[in-house]
C-alpha cells in the first residue's frame, strides 16, 4: 500500500512530482490537531495506494508559504504533480477516506 515520509523544502517538488497520488500533511511540532491527525494518516497510508509527505512547517516552511498555508494541519491532495485538492484542519478518519476516494475515484483521473 502507502507510505509515511518526512518531506523538506528541498525534495518537496520531487516528491508531488510522478509519485502518483501524494497527500501532503503541512504540521508542526507544537501543534495539537497535527499530532492528532498523525495516527490517522499512518493508517491511511496502510490502507490506500498513497504517498502521505509530512511537512514540518517550522524547519520546511517555503512550500507552505508558496501554497498559502494560513493554518494547520493543512492537506493538500495532489495527483502526478497536480493539486487536486485542499482541505484544513483535522478531521475523523471516514471522512478523510471519503476525501481521498472521491478524487482518486473521479473518471477524470
């Protein structure tokens, strides 16, 4: 299935880039909502065929910037290098399931 990696400002095109389907987590350390979010999406990494790219915004914060990161956890779902979708804050694994599904099922994908 899926992975869980820690992503840098640096590798950060490479990773959206050809990879598939990548779900960017944009956190931070301090943050209580991304710590609780975390299981969650090491559980979706197990049972979907998805790349989740954690981006710790306190050392890595030049993307975020560049996306318009204003709050976090933030998500932004991409397809082969292409954003598909964004969501803020934290939310219930069926939810975010849904999310991730509704796009990666879409016929346009």
């Amino acid at each position: 299935m899926g992975e869980v990696r820690a992503v840098t400002d640096g590798d950060f095109e490479a990773t959206v880039n050809g990879n598939g389907w990548v779900l960017v987590d944009f956190w931070a350390p301090w943050c209580g909502p991304c710590k609780a979010i975390a299981p969650t999406l090491e559980q979706v990494a197990g049972e979907r065929d998805i790349l989740i790219a954690k981006v710790d915004t306190d050392s890595n914060p030049m993307n975020a910037g560049r996306l318009g990161v204003r709050g976090i956890p933030a998500l932004f779902l991409f397809n082969e290098g292409n954003l598909v979708s964004q969501k803020n804050g934290a939310m219930p694994k069926p939810q975010l399931l849904k999310w991730i599904d509704d796009h990666m099922n879409a016929e346009d994908f």
